[in-house]
C-alpha cells in the first residue's frame, strides 16, 4: 500500500472527526446529543463493523489456535504494559491518590472507539478482525482489573 492511499484513508476517516468538532464549536451538537452519539457508535457501530468484518466474504476466519495464540500474545503485552505503567507512574512522581488512574491511562487506550475505523480504511476487513481478536484481553482486563 502506498504512502498516498494511506494518507487519503486516514484523511477520510479525519474528515467526520473535523465536521463532528466544527459542529461542537459552532453549538449545534450539546453534551447530551454527544453522549447519545457516542453510546449509537460503541454499542451499535462498532460491533456491526467487527461483525461485518468477521462475516465479509473477503475475510478468511483465523484457526482456533491462531485465535488463542493472537489472543495470548495481547494478554503478555498488558501484563508487560502493566509494568511499563508502575514504572511511568514512580518516574513522574504522580501525586498520591492519583496513580491508579495514571496507570489506568497508560494501560488502556482508546483503541477500538477510533482505532477500528483506522485500522479498517488502511488495513483492510481482515486486519479488522485480528484487531478485533487482539482486543479481546485488553477489554476483559479493562473491566475486571482496571476497575480495581
């Protein structure tokens, strides 16, 4: 894939993003049209994008074994993010009461809320789908651990 057709997916995944900040700035979207939005895109949105992605008829399903291992390698890069996160967080000397959230911050990002579209206009529906899997960990330790 060349640098041109990468620039011009990532330009039109941009361009709803800067309508959606324009709209915000000019008044015409209020806090609470945003947070039912956001809610239609997370709870709506993105799974019939992963599901569309997993059923398409160009995408080849990943082997059970390949699923668990894509699945175990994720699980280690968070038990070494969580490293990497006490570590961030001694090194800045956060404030008391505030490491867990720095942590939190660190560890988790907001891969699949932008991420998903990113990934699917420049890598296609099948590397879709492996995010998708690849995500699977993150998600669960994000609502088990990271709540702690």
């Amino acid at each position: 894939m060349s640098f041109t057709s990468v620039a011009l997916q990532m330009v039109t995944v941009s361009l709803p993003i800067l309508l959606g900040w324009c709209i915000a700035k000019l008044g015409f979207m209020k806090a609470e049209f945003e947070r039912e939005l956001s809610h239609l895109l997370l709870q709506v949105a993105l799974p019939c994008l992963v599901l569309s992605s997993a059923l398409g008829d160009d995408v080849k399903l990943p082997s059970i074994a390949d699923t668990f291992s894509l699945m175990g390698l994720s699980f280690v890069m968070y038990v070494v993010a969580t490293v990497i996160a006490f570590a961030v967080t001694a090194a800045l000397r956060v404030p008391k009461g505030t490491e867990c959230s720095y942590r939190f911050a660190v560890l988790f990002g907001n891969a699949g809320f932008i991420g998903f579209p990113v990934i699917s206009a420049v890598l296609g529906k099948q590397a879709l789908l492996y995010a998708s899997i690849a995500l699977i960990p993150p998600n669960f330790l994000m609502f088990t651990v990271g709540v702690m």
